[in-house]
C-alpha cells in the first residue's frame, strides 16, 4: 500500500514523530507526490535548519504560502501536473497575526502587540511553537485554497508535545494564576503589599521599565480576548481528531525511535484521533546481502588486495548486522499496530537535499506511481 492510497481524500495530512527521523524530508516527498499526482497542495514546516527550502531548491521560506515553479521540476525530469506551495512556520508572527484579528479595535491591538509581557508570553508559553503551527494549518483549513495540507510538526524529544499543544494553551489561559491576573481591579491600590510595591520600584530603577504598569497594560487589554482565544484553541484541537485530517506516525529503525513510536500510537488511540499509518524511514536493507563475510573476503581478495579484502568484508558483516538488527526494530513496530499500515524507506548512499533526492524518497512512499525522475 503506498502513501496516496493513505491519504488520498483528505484534507490535512499530519506527519508527526521526534526529532531526527527525516519529517521534514518525508513531508515534501509527501506533498511533492500528491503535487504530481494533480493536487493542489501546501507543506507546512517549523524546521529552523531550513532543510525543506533546499531541498525545493529555494534559498529560504516564510510565514506566508510560496509557490514551487513547475519549471524546477521540469528540469529533474518530473511532470507536476498539481501544484506544490511551501511555507515556514514563523510562530512569533503568527501570534501576532491571531491577535491582530481577536483585538477588538487597533488601539487594543496595538497595546497587545507592543507590551513586554505580551511579548515575552508569546514565545515562553509551554508549547507555542506546536500550538501555532497547528492554529495555521486550521486557518488555512477553513480557507480551503488547497486540496491537501501538509505539516511538518516541530522537532521536538517527544511527539506527544505536539498532541497536547491545544489543550496546554486552554490550561494556560484558564489557569487560576492568570485569571486573577485577569479579574477587574487586580491592580488596585490593595493588589499588592508594601513590600511588593517597593520591589516593583527596585526593578524600575534598575531596568528603567515600570513592571506593574506593563501588566496592567497587559492584562486590561488580554482580559476581554481570553475567552475567544480559549474557545479557538478548543476548535483547533478539534482538527486533530477530524476525519479529514490524517496522522501519519514518522520513525526510524533505532529502537529509542520506534519505542517512542509505539507510545505514540497507544497514546492516539486512547485520545481517539484517527491513525493512518507509519513511515519507517532510513531503514538498513538486508534484501541482497548473502554470503559469509569469510566467503566475500575470499571473493574480493584477488581484485582487491588482501588487506582491502578483509576490511571489505568487515564492512559487510558489520552491516548485515545492522539490518538484522533493524528488521528486527520494524517488526516490533508492526507487532504493534496490528494489521495497520507500514511503509518502509531504505537508507539512501547519499543523504537527501534536492528535489532529486525528495523524487527518490517517492519511489518508496508512492511505489513509484507519482513521481519519476
């Protein structure tokens, strides 16, 4: 089964999984073969190393859609017959861009935006970065521009940081510290002690910013957007089990990842999200790999030299342990998701970076039915 017959029909396609395993390059070889197969379609990616603007052969992306030119394609000998846009998740902005259309005026709205403790919560809250890119891809949801779109969760130690992302900054909001931050009149005269006074008066001289005047601000402006911005939280967590919206669990064969993946697949069935299947990627191939390593040393020794020779076949039996070792990993994944599906993508001799590279990663994910280079 290949990745289309996955996901074809959906709207949202989630590749989710830790750091390190190639999301980011298994999401553009995703939306490259949807792409060529006649979609129009969007990837989203939260990756600071930039590596999907390469291997698209751009020198950067931002907050906004960009598209691919076909003419790039062309000149790998691909035929796109959709369209590919690409777009870097730019989650400081994106908060911005929320509040912008939350305030209820440009007097509030600017407040917000240029308060320091506004500042500093939007990029310290627990969680910000998978929760903004889950609030973009809901936003372009509901615009309905493309046909599928694909993200790239962030690489983060543990996937299930992107699950709960929704619900953390709900938690936030409604937390019993910040909602008596929030009541009317927090700030008068009784709010604080003399002595809390007297460190506020310290920390403005010392900094030359008024701290309680900043939270005021801060909070007088906040306090009427909270609900809204809770009960959009709410909605956007409401993606993630929608039936359109595909998960696909993104791994490797090392067993710290697929004892991760397995966790993460216990973890989607007990929140009743819709699972689609797994990516093994980087996998260790021991199809072709016959032979004792005393046999090859014997083969090669004539061509090669005796030294060479025994390295040689060192190198082999080093690596048919690997693969075995490997084999044995992804069995124990698809132990555990049953009859679900699993695909497997080999460790390539050179790493992947261009769209020749994204073109190679299809082969596999598509069984060779999308894209051809």
């Amino acid at each position: 089964m290949s990745v289309a017959d996955l996901i074809e029909g959906q709207h949202v396609c989630i590749c989710a999984g830790a750091g390190g395993v190639g999301k980011t390059t298994t999401s553009a070889a995703i939306a490259m073969g949807m792409a060529a197969r006649g979609h129009k379609v969007a990837v989203l990616t939260i990756d600071p190393a930039k590596r999907l603007a390469t291997s698209l052969g751009l020198s950067e992306l931002a907050n906004e859609e960009r598209r691919i030119e076909p003419e790039i394609f062309a000149r790998h000998g691909i035929e796109m017959r959709g369209e590919l846009w690409a777009m870097m998740l730019d989650a400081k902005r994106t908060w911005d861009e929320m509040i912008d259309r939350r305030a209820p005026d440009a007097r509030t709205r600017d407040a917000i935006l240029g308060n320091r403790i506004y500042q500093q919560l939007s990029t310290a809250v627990a969680g910000t970065t998978e929760y903004m890119a889950l609030e973009r891809i809901y936003e372009l949801h509901e615009e309905g521009r493309y046909d599928l779109l694909v993200l790239d969760t962030p690489p983060t130690r543990n996937a299930l940081d992107f699950l709960e992302a929704p619900e953390r900054l709900s938690r936030f909001i409604d937390s019993r510290s910040l909602q008596i931050f929030l009541r009317p009149g927090i700030f008068g005269v009784r709010a604080f002690g003399r002595g809390t006074g007297l460190v506020f008066g310290v920390l403005k001289r010392i900094t030359g910013s008024d701290l309680l005047s900043d939270m005021s601000e801060f909070f007088g402006a906040f306090g009427d957007m909270a609900i809204g911005i809770r009960e959009r939280a709410s909605r956007v967590g409401e993606l993630l089990s929608d039936p359109r919206t595909a998960f696909l669990l993104v791994t490797s064969p090392r067993r710290d990842a697929i004892d991760e993946s397995i966790g993460f697949r216990r973890r989607l069935r007990e929140l009743g999200i819709p699972f689609d299947g797994a990516i093994v990627n980087r996998v260790h191939e021991a199809a072709g790999v016959d032979g004792s390593a005393e046999g090859v040393e014997s083969d090669l020794a004539a061509l090669l030299g005796a030294d060479l020779a025994r390295k040689v076949a060192e190198n082999f039996a080093d690596y048919r342990r690997v693969a075995e070792r490997d084999s044995l990993n992804v069995e124990r994944l698809r132990r555990e998701l049953g009859g679900e599906p699993l695909v497997r993508v080999p460790l390539f001799d050179d790493d992947v970076h261009d769209i020749g590279g994204l073109a190679h990663v299809c082969e596999h994910l598509f069984a060779g039915d999308a894209v051809t280079a």
